[in-house]
C-alpha cells in the first residue's frame, strides 16, 4: 500500500513577490484582447477590455488569495496595494499616499459627495453633461443634506473649451460649496478644460472634484499639476485592467476624516506607521481586490506595446478616433463638429432620425448595427442636449477598417 504525503509550504514572513515579477516575461508580448471573433468592438469606453498577460496576472492574484486567505487578507494585501499605488503614482504623478483605491469611479465618486460636509441651500456646480450615476448620486446626497445641484449648460456638438469654462465659472455663487466637473465627459465624450477650470475654482475658496473615470490610459494625466480637491478614476476602460478598479485622489489637507462608504472591522485599530487614509480604503471585508492589484501589469504591459510607449498609444488612438469619425461622418453626409483638442480617443457623432428604444438597447438603431453588423457601438439620447448621438472609441486593437464596417452599416440601416 502506498502512502501519500505531501510536502510542507514553503512559509515566511517576507512579503510577498511583486505580481508584475510572475509576468515579467510576458510583459512586452503583443497584447492579445479575448474580444469575441467576428464583432467589432467600438466601445471601449463603457467596459473596456482586459489583455491576456493582465489577465493571466489577476488569475494568478486570485490564485494566491485562495492558497491562504488569512495571510492575504491580513499581511500580503497592503504589499499588493502598496505596489499599485506606486504605478499609479508614476503613471498620474500624485504622491502614492494620497491615493486611494476603490472598486470604480462610480463608488470613488458616492465616496466624495458621501464625505462632504452640506448643509441646506449648499449649492454644487455641475454640468449637464455628468454621468448619470453622478446625477443620481447627487439627488441622493441633496435629499439628505438640503443641498442644491447647479447646471451649466454646455452646448454640443458645437464647443469650444472657452464656453465650457464660462459657462461653469458663470454658474458659481457665494453659496457654491462644491464644483463637480467630469475631465471626459461620459455620453458626449468632451474633454472639459479642468486645467483651466480647477485652479479658477480654487481661487473663489471653493473645492474641486473632477470625475476622471474615462481618462487614465486615454489622455495624460498629471494630478501634481492639477491638484484638484479629489479626483476619481476607473481603469479599466483604456488602461485595460480587469473591472473593478480605479481610485480616489484626496488632498492632504482632506484626507484626515475621509472615510469610505463601507466600514471595515479594523477602521478602530489606528496604526502610527500608516494613516487611515490607506488603512480604511485598502480593506473594506472580504472582496476580491485583486482587479486592482493587477494594475502596474497593465500599465507595464499596455506601455510597452509601442515604441514610444504611453504617449506613443494614445496618439495612435487619437489619430484613429479622428480619422475614424471622419470617415463615418463623410459616409452619412453630415459634419464632424467637435474640436480635435476636445477629442481623446472616443468622440460622440450626432445622428440624424427620431431614437426609438430598442429590444437590447437604448436605441432600436444600436440593435440593428449590433444584429444585422455585429457592430458594438453605443447610440443613445443626450437629454436636453441631442435626441441621438453615437458614441465611438479607439483602443489597441481597433483598426480604421473597423470604422469603414461602421460607416457602411449605418448607410444601409440609416
């Protein structure tokens, strides 16, 4: 009879090997997106896609998770966070302590307006271009608190950055607490001039929040030359990260009190060696952070995909957005309205017709270039703005002949 044993793990109170070193080998691989064969993905800005090198990383992370919970979440989870915030660090230009890490931009920005201090008749500047998460959130936050949202109205397509700034800035009263302004605007796909706007707004007393959930990976990003009061992301829209990820950038004067939206068991146990800041935000229970912690692969992996690494990428898919649009537009027989230099690597086209509701879809016309063309790309309604406008976006893997599919599909479904 045989007996079988097993060898005893290799146990150690060093911390655990970098995830970026499991795939150092891989790095500079071509990335390989598992896009479904034969549809044309042009909404890279909803959801993103994830390569595989990074996803062979967050399987690994997971994997690690699994072997011994207990030491993951206690000990190894902080070194893992730790590595993140120093890539976002180089990849942002923001002190890695004052980032802090959370699910998406959607939970980073209910964390702010969460953490504000509003009393009735507060008001808070927005656009009518925000996220509807935002808007809904917003409500929420009002309902509690007697505080009231402000609208700047900011024309489309027909922009420029200067009405934006006006317009935001005309909308400021001795009783605005908060300027709340998306740096990529989602449905309209506008980059906003917070570089102008931020330090405006500053100079009234008044604090910032830009909601920069499109942009890490999409345009450059440098929060030592904006430092804004707080600002939120996502990466895993052109950074390619798995979902679930993105972070909170907090002042160091607001960071004291700042509290996520969920408590954890040790929020309590304050530690002289490590602010709350990073303490709270890196373990709110038991979740699976490893989404998050699989970020400096795809910062290393996407960056090394061209010769001139990130700035190198994203010229390549501003170029690709604009030549891309232009065929489109071209084909339909309208106007290319929009600045290129409120262009990153989406931009919306307003679109002729009257937008019925579609069987999958916001727009019967997004069902039909998605079934007739296998075509994913998003149309729907700007409210108060267009009645129909299509959103496209340029990411590593889209090619111009990937536009030329689009802009035969809608002459046949237009």
């Amino acid at each position: 009879m045989t007996t079988m044993t097993q060898t005893a793990p290799t146990i150690s109170a060093s911390r655990p090997t970098p995830i970026v070193d499991f795939v150092a080998d891989r790095i500079n691989e071509q990335a390989e997106f598992p896009i479904q064969p034969g549809l044309t993905q042009l909404n890279n800005g909803s959801y993103g896609a994830a390569p595989a090198v990074v996803l062979a990383a967050h399987r690994e992370l997971q994997r690690r998770l699994e072997l011994d919970p207990v030491r993951f979440f206690k000990s190894d989870l902080e070194h893992y966070s730790d590595d993140t915030r120093k890539a976002l660090s180089s990849f942002v230009n923001a002190p890695a302590e004052d980032i802090a890490l959370v699910s998406n931009a959607t939970v980073a920005v209910c964390t702010v307006l969460q953490n504000l201090d509003l009393e009735p008749g507060d008001e808070i500047v927005v656009t009518d271009h925000e996220y509807m998460a935002t808007v809904n959130e917003l409500a929420r936050v009002c309902a509690q608190t007697g505080a009231i949202v402000v609208t700047a109205k900011v024309p489309f397509p027909n922009v420029t950055p200067d009405s934006v700034t006006k317009s935001v800035m005309g909308a400021i009263t001795s009783k605005t607490k908060l300027v709340l302004i998306s740096h990529i605007a989602s449905a309209s796909a506008l980059i906003f001039p917070v570089e102008e706007i931020v330090p405006l707004v500053q100079a009234r007393g008044i604090d910032i929040f830009v909601d920069g959930a499109h942009v890490p990976g999409q345009i450059d990003l440098d929060l030592g030359k904006l430092r804004p009061t707080w600002y939120a992301a996502s990466c895993h829209k052109w950074l390619a990260t798995p979902k679930g990820t993105g972070f909170i950038y907090t002042s160091p004067d607001r960071q004291s009190g700042f509290e996520p939206i969920a408590l954890s068991c040790r929020v309590h146990e304050k530690r002289t060696e490590r602010k709350p800041y990073l303490c709270d935000f890196d373990y709110m229970g038991t979740n699976d952070y490893s989404a998050n912690l699989s970020i400096p692969v795809s910062i290393a992996h996407m960056g090394a995909q061209l010769p001139g690494g990130w700035p190198a990428l994203r010229q390549r898919n501003h170029d690709l957005i604009v030549e891309g649009a232009n065929l489109i537009c071209e084909a339909i027989g309208i106007e290319q309205a929009v600045p290129e230099s409120m262009i990153g690597a989406m931009v919306a086209i307003p679109l002729p017709g009257t937008p019925t509701k579609g069987e999958i879809y916001d727009d019967s016309l997004w069902d039909r270039v998605y079934l007739n063309h296998h075509i994913q790309v998003p149309i729907w309604e700007l409210p108060t703005i267009h009645p129909r406008v299509m959103r496209i976006s340029a990411q590593l893997y889209n090619t111009t002949e990937d536009f030329e599919k689009l802009a035969t599909a809608l002459q046949t479904e237009l």
